[in-house]
C-alpha cells in the first residue's frame, strides 16, 4: 500500500473532500504508476482520480464503528514519534 494514503475513518472532524480526493489521487498514482500522466492519458487518469474519489467518500461515509473518534494532533504525535524513533536507529 501507498505509505502516502493515510486512514480517512473514524475521525473527529470528519475526512474533509480534500482529504478525500488527495487519498484518491495517490491511488491512481501508485496504480498507475505515473505520478504525473502524459497528455495522452490525462483525462483517463482524471476520470479516474473522480471514480475513486467517489467511492472512497461512500465507503468513509457509510462505516460504522463503536471506537471513540480518533484526534487528529495525537495521532499526527503518535506517528512523528514513531518516525523519530525509526529514523534515529538508521
């Protein structure tokens, strides 16, 4: 899995569309394996970008979970110390 796609779920606030469609982006990008397309396929690759925007935002909206919402700055805490932590070692 991309390691730029990050878990939309179970947030407070919510996903917001940017967050929604940046996912998506990288999805196509990792499957297409293009991170920018040609001119060529730039519209295949936008139609893309919107189905699977589309779909993400469905599935997000529609989960269900008895978890506490996560927060947004303890999670972002939690992995920089995890990366602080990988990195030192290297």
């Amino acid at each position: 899995m991309c390691r730029n796609i990050r878990p939309l779920n179970n947030f407070q606030p919510p996903a917001t569309d940017d967050e929604v469609r940046a996912a998506a982006v990288q999805y196509v990008r990792k499957v297409s394996g293009a991170t920018k397309p040609s001119a060529a396929n730039q519209e295949a690759f936008d139609a893309a970008v919107e189905a699977v925007t589309a779909a993400t935002r469905t599935l997000v909206d529609a989960l269900v979970t008895t978890a506490p919402p996560k927060d947004r700055e303890v999670e972002a805490a939690k992995a920089r110390a995890r990366a602080q932590q990988r990195y030192a070692s290297a």
